[in-house]
C-alpha cells in the first residue's frame, strides 16, 4: 500500500502541527494531495482505469471545498500551504 500509517503521519506531522492532529485542513489538503498525486502517475500508466479516474476527480474536488474554505478563513494559511505544496503553478 503507497500510503501506510507512518506515511499519514508524518504528512499530520508536517502540516497540521502534530501527528494526531487529523482534523486540521492544512493536514487534509496534504493528504489529499498526496492521494492525488499517486492517481494521476497510475492513470498516465493506465489511461482505461475510469473508476479511478473519478475517484481522482472527486478528490480534486474534495481538496478544492477545503481550499475554499481555508481562503475564506485564513488568507495567510492558504497562501502557505499552497507555495508549500506547489498547488499552483
């Protein structure tokens, strides 16, 4: 499995302050990006996978409701999860 517990917790652990800390949007929208990130190499290998590829669109989804909501609370926030993550080109 790509993503194992250690791996969700040092992604916690970067960005949203503490390992435990699950809840934060920060942690999330690392987490869905790093989901995100390994769906799109899959897909480049298998262009057919079309359950997959929802399940991406979804996520993409999923993470652009939390940016959403991070810009609207925290301007500051947003614009430093999106440089550290490189979001945005």
């Amino acid at each position: 499995m790509y993503l194992t517990k250690e791996v969700k917790a040092e992604i916690f652990k970067k960005h949203g302050g503490e390992a435990k800390n699950t809840g934060s949007s920060e942690g999330q929208i690392a987490l869905f990006t790093h989901r995100i990130n390994h769906l799109t190499e899959h897909l480049k290998r298998n262009r057919k996978d079309f359950n997959t590829e929802r399940s991406l669109v979804k996520l993409v989804g999923k993470r652009r409701s939390l940016l959403d909501y991070l810009i609207k609370t925290d301007i500051v926030r947003y614009r430093e999860i999106i440089k550290e993550l490189g979001i945005r080109k």
